[in-house]
C-alpha cells in the first residue's frame, strides 16, 4: 500500500478521530453520562477527568503500535499468539453487532423525538442511510465527511443546551479535583464507552486502509489519536454540564430517558427537538462506526469478506436492524454493556503492549517507556476497577 499525499493523510487523521470520537458518542454514551451526572452531581467530573488520562494512554499504545506494525488488531495478536487474533475478532465483532443493535434503536428514538416518526421506522429509514454510504463509490472518504459533520452538529446543539442549563461551573471544576463521591462503575463505563470493545481500533483501521502507516507516520497517528480522545471528551463535558445545570436546580430526570429530559428541562420543547437530533446524530454515526471496525476484524477471518468489505458492512448493518426490528432492545442494560466493553479493554490493551517489544512484529521501533507504564496502568486498574464494579452492580 502506498503512503498517501500529505493533503489525504491530513484529510485521512481528521477522518478517522471524528470516526473514533463519533463511534464512542452513542445512545449509550448520551444515557451513561446523564444517568452518572444525575447520581454523582459535580463529583462525576472527577470520574470524567480519570477517564480522559485512561482513554488517551490506551488509546495511543493502541494506534501508535498498529501504525508501527502496518497491521490490524487481529493480525497483530495472532503474531503475537496464533489464533489470539481469531478470538479477539469474533468477540469484538459480536460486542459489535450487541451495540449496533442498541445504536439502530437510537436513531429510531431520535427520530422519534424530532418529528414524531414511529420508533421502528426511523430506524429502518436510518438504517437505508448508512447503507447508502457504503454504496457510493469513495465509502472511505463519505463516512470521514459524515462523521465530521454530525460530530459538529452534535457539539454546537449540545453547547447551546450547556448555556440554557447554566450548570454551577466553579463547583464542577472543584468537585473535578476534589471530588464528593468516587464510584468505579461510573468510572470503568465511561472508559469502557470509549475506547473499549470495538472504539478505539475504528480509527487506526481507518488510517491503515487510508495508507497512514509506518515508522513516519507515528506523528500524525499520535495526533490523530489524541484529537479523537479530544471530540469524545468535550461532548461528555457539554453532556456533563448540561445534565448538572438541570439536577442543580432541583429537576429530576426521566428514568426512561435521562438524556432527552435533561434537554427538555433544560430548554423546553426546543430542547426535546434538539436532543432528538443529537440523539440521531449520535446513534447512526455509532452505526457507521460499529459496522465499519467489526467488518474490519473480520477481514483477516475470511477472505470472501476480505474481498467485498462494503458488501458485508451493508449485511452487518441489516442483520443488526432486523435483529431489533424483531426483537426490540433491552435499555435498562446500557451502562452494565459499557462496564463489560470497559474489561474488553485490558485484553486488547495488554496484547498491544505485548507487541511494541516484539521486533517480529515493530521491527527497530522502540516504543515510549512512558506510554508502556502509561498502558500497563491502564490495563491493571481497568481491571481491576472493572471486577470490583461488576461485582458491587445491582443488576
């Protein structure tokens, strides 16, 4: 493959972060962040603060290791192991396909809540969307403009929220530091929900497919890398500070959708129309997203999907609406599906790290020292975080 000129590398990092950044902020994503702002108040932005540290030290063991290697995930872990790759494949592209079904729900919920539209067909309508990207020629390059432009729709809409919720900002930022409350569950979700299970590789596959690869690319991979961290992390702030202006002032949210009823609260009848597009917004970039990296894990697993990517990208997306179109989506397991991707992480974590000091697998490259405690501290508290809070969860 050959290296891409500067301008498509350049147009390829901003591509991917937004894909990474989108791909996390999904419905799950929007009811986490509500629901812990809700039980935890300012302090949750000490849970918040954490989680960025986590993202980014895994995030950047991960795609800085790929780029080296100029290989996916999966083929990276079976040189590390033979067959580890297969396994970490299959259960990534199953938490995948779990998610997509709950991210397809989203946009039927979303427009459900921005004109009305039954919940079921939103989603199948939603579902042709996606499915059209992939039907164009240039898919790559599509998805890059779709998720770049809906990630800012999302940022702008949610900002706007920010301001009519007017959240007590000098407690939020002690409470950040000096926290009232620390609950690992909320911490190992909101890590969980964004960079574990499939998240964090749906930008570095996209580099690798784009040619944004080796030794000379580690720059622009690092900065592609944190300026994903940076999208996900300012929409869980606004999120945060939004969801705080309303429980400050007393309001109380909806069980059955925190999020909506924080925008509601917030500003009214506008804010409901707001929340269903960031709601939309949110759910089928996630779409896009899930369907694009478990595709990717697959590829290394057959080679007729090897061959017609985009064709099978298009069958996981319809498998994934036919499957709620059946059956429905469980939505009282949203957080405890984001703790079970964060014990994901530790795994494909920890494999990474394994191969940055293989030279069968980096070659000459000598990989940060600090980014190899910063990604073992990751590991080990994700870990063990997640253990405790799967233990305490009330199911």
């Amino acid at each position: 493959m050959t290296e891409p000129r500067r301008g498509a590398a350049a147009t390829a990092m901003v591509g991917a972060a937004f894909l990474m950044a989108t791909s996390a902020i999904g419905p799950g994503f929007l009811t986490q962040t509500a629901v812990f702002t809700a039980q935890l108040g300012a302090s949750f932005g000490f849970a918040i603060l954490v989680s960025i540290l986590f993202d980014l030290g895994a995030q950047l063991n991960i795609w800085r290791v790929l780029a080296v290697a100029r290989r996916r995930a999966q083929d990276v872990a079976n040189a590390v192991l033979p067959g580890l790759g297969h396994a970490l494949a299959g259960l990534v592209a199953l938490g995948g396909l779990a998610f997509n079904i709950g991210n397809i729900a989203g946009t039927g919920l979303g427009l459900n809540a921005l004109a009305g539209i039954d919940v079921k067909v939103g989603a199948a309508a939603s579902a042709l969307v996606a499915i059209g990207l992939f039907l164009v020629r240039e898919a790559g390059r599509a998805m890059d403009r779709f998720a770049q432009a809906l990630g800012a729709v999302m940022i702008v809409l949610t900002a706007y929220v920010v301001v009519t919720a007017r959240p007590p900002i000098a407690d939020a930022a002690l409470r950040t530091f000096v926290p009232m409350e620390i609950d690992p569950l909320s911490i190992v979700t909101i890590v969980g929900g964004t960079v574990g299970g499939y998240i964090t590789f749906a930008g570095a596959h996209r580099l690798i497919d784009a040619g944004v690869h080796g030794r000379d690319a580690i720059g622009r991979v690092t900065r592609a890398a944190s300026l994903g961290i940076g999208v996900a992390s300012v929409m869980r702030v606004l999120l945060f500070l939004a969801t705080l202006g309303v429980v400050a002032q007393g309001a109380t949210l909806d069980p059955a959708n925190p999020p909506a009823s924080a925008f509601q609260h917030a500003a009214g009848e506008l804010g409901g129309r707001m929340f269903g597009i960031v709601m939309w917004a949110a759910a089928i970039t996630s779409v896009v997203g899930s369907a694009y990296t478990s595709v990717s894990f697959l590829r290394s697993v057959s080679a007729r999907i090897d061959r017609a990517p985009s064709r099978a990208i298009i069958a996981f997306i319809v498998l994934s609406t036919a499957i709620f179109l059946i059956v429905g989506r469980p939505v009282a397991i949203l957080v405890l599906v984001g703790a079970i991707n964060g014990l994901i992480l530790p795994v494909s974590l920890g494999v990474m790290l394994v191969a940055a000091h293989r030279a069968s697998i980096v070659g000459d490259y000598r990989h940060a020292r600090w980014l190899t405690v910063a990604g073992i501290v990751v590991a080990v508290a994700m870990t063990a975080l997640g253990v405790r809070a799967l233990l305490t969860v009330d199911l």
